[in-house]
C-alpha cells in the first residue's frame, strides 16, 4: 500500500461495545479527552497534533470528536469535520477509515470552542467542557488514541471573536472573526512554533458514569448523518464597485458602481485576474451569488501590510438607510415595515449586513473564517494604507445537507412552475447538520418549522436520518414540566418553550410512523409524547378547555397579534390551543392502538370528545357558523376552525358548515406562510381546492419579488430564507397529486387526486421502496393519468365515482377527480395530518 487513503463512514453502533457493559453502561473508550493548551476561559482555538511512523500498511477506523468543533487533517490534507452538532446527552462523533502507507504521517485536528458567552457563542452549539478525542480501533488504538499516544497542542492566535452587529436584534447565530494574518500561523500539516504535550482529562464515555459521578460528561454516539456538501460555489456577479473616502460610512452610503472597477473585479471571478487596490485607497465591491447560498468564504491577499478588508453577508440590500445610533450600531432600516422590494436591484440601495474582518501583512495570506456564512449578497470593503493590497483570489464553498429532490414537480401553471425551485432551495439552505429556521439570524432547530420541513422531506426526498435526528433531539430536551424545548440543540442560556410546538413535537412522531414505521423508534419516543399530553392536561381548566400554559404560546405571525400569540390567549380560555389539544389527542390514540396500548388509545379518545364538546359549548358562534378565539366571541380567526376541522370530533353537518364559513368569510384573521400549511390542509381535506390555489398566489408572487427562498412571512419579512414557507412542495405531492400513506409504516399507498384548476401536473413521491409517480390531465370535470407504483407497493385510487385498485407498474384510469376526504363514505384513516 504506497498511498494513503481517507474516508467518512458511518456505523450504527457504539464504538468498542465489543469490550461489553459495565455495571454502569457501556465500556469507556481506550481514549481521553485531549485538555487545550491555555487555561483560560472559551473563546478559544488550538491545534492538536500527532506525529507516527509505520513500518508496514495498516488499515484502521478512528473516531473523533470535539467541544465544540474540530477540523481533522492527514498529512496536510482537511479528512473531516465536525461533529455532527448534538447535545452533552448525545454527543456525535464522526468514524473515518484510514488506509496509511508504511511512511510517517501527521494527524492534526484545529479545534475550537465558543462556550456560553452570550452573542458570541451561537445558540444552536452547546457545550460542556473545551477538549478533543480520538480514539483507534485495533491495531492502532495506543499508537494513535489521544490520551494514550504521544499527542501535542498549541493555542492558535491570530482570531478574535467579534460580537455581531448591534442592529441584528435577535440574532443568534454567534459571532464572527477578525482574522491577523501577522499572528494567523496555523500549518495544516502540523507546522508552526510552541507545540507542547498534551494533557489528558476525561475517559471517552458512550453510556452512563460510574460511582455517581457528578461532573457533567459527554455521552457519545455515532454520527447519524453523512457529510455534508462542501462544493465550490462559481456563480459570482460583480454588481458594483465605487471609491469611498474615509468619512463616508458604507453602511449609510448608497451603493452605486465605477464601470472600469467592477469590470476589474469580475475578471477576478471569470478569469482569475487578480485584483490591485493602490495605497490610501478605499472600495467597496457588491458581490452577487445569484441565489442564496450558505458558503464558507476564503479571500488570498498578498501584501498592504495596515490594511482592512471587511467580508460582509447580506439576503438584501435596503430600500432606506438604517438609522446611525451611536458608536457605530444601527437599527434596522425602516423598523416597521422593513422595506427590501425586489431583491435583485441593489443600485441606489443600502448595504447593512454582517461578517468577518481580514488584516493583512506583508506576506500572502489565505483567510477563512472557521464557520460558514449565508445569504446571497456579499459586500467587500478593502481599505490600504501606505502600501497597497493585492486580491489574488476569493471564493465559497457550498455547505448544505447532501438533499437531492427528487419531486419532478411539473404542472400548467408556469407561475407556480417558476415557484418550484425557490421552494426547493430554502429547504436545502435550512437543512444542515439539524433543521433550522434561518441560515441568516438564527440557526436554530424549532419544532413548528421542522415538523413541516420533515414532511416535505419524507414526500419529496425520502431520507429519513435528518427527521429521526430531529424528532431525537426534540424528546431529549423535555424540561420538567413535561414539555419540549421549542429549539433544540440550544444552548442552556437560551432555554425557550413553546408550548403549542410540543403538541407539534407529538404530531412529528405521529408522522414518523405513518411515512416510516420503525416502531422500535417510535416506542423509544412515546415516553416523551405522553409527558407532553399529561402536561396539557394540567392546563385543562374547569370550563373544560385548555388554559395557555406557562411559555411562549405561539400560533401564526399574525402582523396584528403580540409575538403570534392571539391577544385573548393570555386572558383564559384559548380557543386554538384547545382545539391543537383535541388534534394531538387523537393523533396520539392512533399511535397508541397502533403500539397495542388499546387503553391509553381509549383515554386519548375520551379526553378529546370531552375538550371538543367544551370547546364547541364556548367558542362556537351559531349566528356566524365559526369558531370564535375567546369566550366572549370577538375574535375570529382560520386557526381554530382549521385544527377544528382536522381534529375530526365534529359532526359531519356542523364540520361542512364551520368549513363553508372558514373559506366564505371575509373578515376573518388570516393564517400567514407558516399557518397557511395547515390552512391548505384543511382545504383539500375539504375539497376546497379553490381556496387552496387562492391562498398559493402569496408564493406564486416571490419571483417578482427576486426572492430565491420563501421568506418567514408575508412582506415586509425579517428574514428571506424560512423553510417552513416550502410547504407547499409537501402540499402539491400529497394533496393535488393526493398521495399519501395508507397506514402506519407506509404499507399500502391511497392516492386522491385533486388538480382544482390545472389541467395537468405530474410529480412522484418518494416511498422506501421507490418512486410512487403520478401524470394528471383534466378535461372539464374529467381526470385521466397514470400512477406507478414501485415493485411490491399496492394501494388505491380513489376519484369521485369509483375506487380502483393500484398494483405494482402503471395503471392509467379515467374518472371525475374527489372532492377532499371528508365526505361520507370516503372518511380518510390516511391523512398524516388529520385525527381520524
């Protein structure tokens, strides 16, 4: 074996179990944990370093971890990456497998930590205490396991963690870097100055600690996800270049651009030509990615010794100047209605974003900020001093869950055509090693977000680790009150509850069985879920509906309600958690009769008749046939009458008549991008299909606006990149297709299919056993197509006049399209949203 060779893989088993339990949990690992080098307090960076010789080829699997992050290099070359973010409970590590050649070789890993320091550590990474592992299976374990081989460390200078922008209120994301070339002397290859021995703390741990330790510890487990997509980004646009002088601040500095500079600054993309910026001299290039992009950057400078070059990202620029503060903060431009307009024009605009900041020496320096950065602008401002500065090269390298959509999503109406791509990039930008909401602010796993994200994932792309990641995570943060955490991972100075999203938790698991089936993970998580209802039940007053409970009690980003909660939740009775109960309950029941707990199913039932006829004593309002919010009938909203409707405990007349009245009325509050999943729910449940394509005209509208992700809500939005606003990728497979599972664990397909207005559309929804596609032509109130099931799928279609059987291959049929699944004698048990 003359070369050497490095690999992720992944295992589904504890490392060195074959060493058996203890009295205590599973074996230690042959490892510690690597102490850094300085004794001081987080931030910090380090470099471990170990140097060995082999006399003959060997091939070994290490496995590898850090607090917080750590990049793995083999001799001179990045391997690896991580770890998969997770919490002190389930601490990932990676496995690489390692082909080395009878030769001496160099092991580095370039570690850091952020801690808990409030703005500068990002919510999503928690943390226990700073370290690196490695550990070697046989033969390799002492000649390569930190803790038992000759391992060295070195802090790592050079970077300063910088606070993120004072304008950026409720930013989460963590800081940024200031990076000195003069001090930034890291060597891939295990080079540089000070190395020192290391010192070993903790034994490597999977399981439990003995003699009742009581120092926290990492509990480690196998990564669960592959590696993520690092693939160079080339779709650059040079919008602009312009000299600013020293009293100009580019923040409150309109942009507009120098023709001969911004053509100079594209050839650095197009060609490679690098970029001369004279001495006293200060520019600022607006970099256009063409789409939004979550990216490490890198920018190579050679020379200018004194001067600055700020690496600035941005979704888009501002219509209106932000308003100047003091000691350089700002507020958002324009604050109540935070204009952005078309997101494709930046000329006359104003830049206001967020990043790092490079200070080049007199040597070439390559600088790359540790983690990546996202939106789809990126502003460079480069000031010299007495000597100038030479941009030799500057790019991004993609980062994204390796996501393939596999939807072939096509129809006749090319407005929503053109929506489909949109769609599909703000899932991807939000997918990483959790769910998140927002690449930009925040980075963070929320429930209500990720239950719609896991859905359109099992629909249009069908790998499943990413949501059983997240419905693991979700159960592991139960506080003791019963209820979820409503992000997780997040740091323990972050704790927030959400208590509308652990209901939403228990649907995540509902979903789970029915797209997947795995009952040994779902029983794994129904401890958890019936917490969660016990919790509520708790919050069952003696009216007989649900009282909000302690927390953040989130419904929709209504522009008119406080922090999206219904202004009367606060005051008692609440019509939409009452309603969200019931819809749980009985979600809940399946599983339980489906896990052979026919009494607990019976309970689940029981409780839910018994809130509902409650409820409808108090919320319903017999001259408006709706459900009013409150008690006192003066707030109406779709929110309660569509989880009303879903939750399958009405009457069929009195649900027709509540369902005529949600989509009739005109004076109702409506649900905005996130509630709308739910509002299209209820609407194909109910065979209001031209209430369904009304309610898509919102993003049927966000290529006009130059949006290349949905945003977080209707305009003016905070943030431009919100995957929960690609349900309707998730809604176009399973409600106009009508594809959806027949039973728990997806054993059988029903298809009903419901095209409304189109007159064709064609997709496939992604099953265990293949591909389940469908081809729609209407004429008139007549259906023809195809459906292809995978081999050894069955199931049913189901049209208005007739029920034909689908086997294995196409079947082409004829026949009048279904009205929604909620009339007689076509009652759903399918739906993966409603009750019943």
């Amino acid at each position: 074996m003359s070369e050497t060779h490095a690999r992720r893989v992944l295992t589904d088993r504890p490392s060195f179990a074959e060493a058996g339990p203890t009295p205590f949990g599973p074996s230690p690992w042959p490892a510690n944990w690597l102490q850094p080098p300085a004794v001081e307090q987080p931030p910090m960076v380090w470099a471990c370093r170990l140097r060995f010789a082999l006399n003959q080829p060997v091939k070994v699997r290490i496995h590898v971890t850090a607090d917080e992050r750590y990049e793995l290099f083999l001799d001179g070359e990045r391997i690896g990456r991580g770890p998969e973010r997770g919490a002190p409970q389930w601490w990932y590590y990676e496995t690489y497998e390692l082909e080395l050649s009878a030769t001496e070789h160099t092991l580095v890993a370039r570690c850091w930590c952020l801690g808990v320091e409030k703005r500068l550590a990002p919510s999503a990474q928690m943390h226990v205490h700073p370290g690196f592992l490695l550990a070697a299976e046989a033969p390799c374990t002492e000649r390569l396991s930190t803790g038992v081989a000759a391992w060295e460390v070195r802090s790592l200078d050079g970077r300063t963690f910088l606070e993120p922008p004072q304008h950026e209120a409720g930013f989460l994301a963590g800081g940024f870097e200031q990076i000195d070339a003069a001090a930034d002397d890291f060597e891939p290859d295990g080079g540089g100055e000070g190395w020192q021995p290391a010192k070993a703390g903790l034994i490597g741990r999977s399981g439990g600690v003995p003699y009742g330790h009581t120092l926290r510890e990492h509990t480690l487990k196998p990564a669960e996800l592959p590696a993520m997509v690092d693939q160079p980004w080339s779709t650059v646009t040079v919008r602009a270049v312009q000299h600013l002088s020293r009293e100009q601040d580019p923040v409150t500095e309109p942009i507009a651009t120098e023709e001969a500079l911004t053509a100079t600054w594209q050839r650095l993309f197009e060609q490679g030509q690098p970029v001369q910026v004279p001495p006293h001299t200060r520019q600022r290039a607006i970099l256009d990615l063409n789409r939004y992009l979550c990216a490490y950057s890198w920018l190579k400078a050679v020379g200018g010794p004194g001067s600055r070059i700020r690496m600035h990202w941005a979704e888009s620029a501002y219509v209106d100047p932000p308003k100047h503060v003091a000691d350089g903060a700002y507020v958002d431009p324009n604050p109540r209605n935070n204009q952005k307009g078309n997101r494709n024009e930046v000329l006359g605009r104003y830049f206001v974003g967020k990043g790092d900041v490079f200070l080049p020496g007199e040597a070439s320096h390559t600088f790359q900020p540790l983690w990546w950065r996202a939106g789809r602008y990126v502003e460079l401002c480069v000031e010299t001093g007495e000597q100038g500065l030479t941009i030799e090269g500057l790019g991004f390298r993609e980062t994204r869950y390796p996501t393939t959509f596999q939807d072939a999503l096509d129809c006749s109406d090319d407005r929503l055509n053109a929506t489909l791509p949109i769609l599909r990039r703000g899932m991807q930008m939000c997918m990483h090693e959790t769910y998140m909401d927002c690449p930009y602010y925040e980075q963070l796993m929320y429930v209500g977000d990720t239950r719609l994200e896991v859905l359109t994932t099992y629909a249009a792309d069908g790998d499943d680790r990413l949501p059983r990641k997240a419905i693991r995570m979700f159960g592991l943060s139960r506080d003791h009150d019963g209820l979820t955490w409503s992000r997780y991972p997040c740091s323990n100075l972050d704790p927030q509850t959400i208590p509308p999203f652990s209901l939403w938790w228990v649907a995540m698991v509902h979903d789970f069985a029915m797209w997947r089936g795995d009952e040994a993970f779902v029983r794994q998580q129904m401890p958890g879920v019936r917490c969660v209802l016990e919790a509520f039940r708790h919050h069952v007053g003696s009216e007989g509906v649900v009282h909000g409970p302690l927390g953040w009690n989130f419904v929709d980003w209504v522009p008119d309600w406080t922090a999206g909660m219904p202004p009367t939740l606060a005051h008692g009775p609440s019509g939409a958690l009452s309603w969200h109960y019931v819809l749980v309950l009985r979600l809940k029941a399946k599983l339980e009769r489906w896990l052979g707990e026919p009494a607990l199913a019976d309970r689940d039932e029981s409780e839910a008749k018994r809130v509902s006829a409650a409820a409808m004593r108090l919320f319903f309002c017999p001259q408006r046939g709706l459900l009013a919010e409150d008690v006192d009938h003066t707030l109406f909203g779709e929110h309660s009458a569509c989880l009303a409707i879903l939750g399958g405990t009405l009457e069929p007349a009195l649900r027709d008549r509540l369902a005529e009245a949600l989509f009739c009325e005109r004076d109702l509050v409506r649900s905005t991008i996130y509630f709308s999943f739910y509002l299209l729910e209820t609407a194909a449940a109910s065979g209001r299909m031209d209430a369904f394509f009304d309610r898509l005209e919102l993003w049927r509208g966000l290529p006009e606006l130059g949006l290349t992700t949905p945003p977080e809500q209707p305009e003016p939005t905070r943030s431009d990149c919100h995957a929960w606003g690609s349900h309707p990728l998730y809604h176009l497979l399973c409600s106009v297709l009508g594809i959806r599972p027949a039973g728990f664990g997806f054993p059988d397909v029903v298809v009903r299919p419901q095209p409304g207005p189109l007159r064709h559309i064609r997709g496939q929804v992604i099953h265990p056993k293949g591909r389940i596609e469908a081809e729609l032509e209407r004429d008139g109130e007549r259906l023809r197509g195809t459906i292809t099931l995978p081999a050894g799928l069955r199931g049913e279609l189901h049209l208005r006049d007739q029920i034909i059987a689908l086997t294995s291959g196409p079947t082409s049929f004829e026949g009048a399209a279904v009205a929604g699944w909620l009339q007689a004698g076509t009652e759903a048990q399918t739906s993966t949203m409603r009750a019943d």
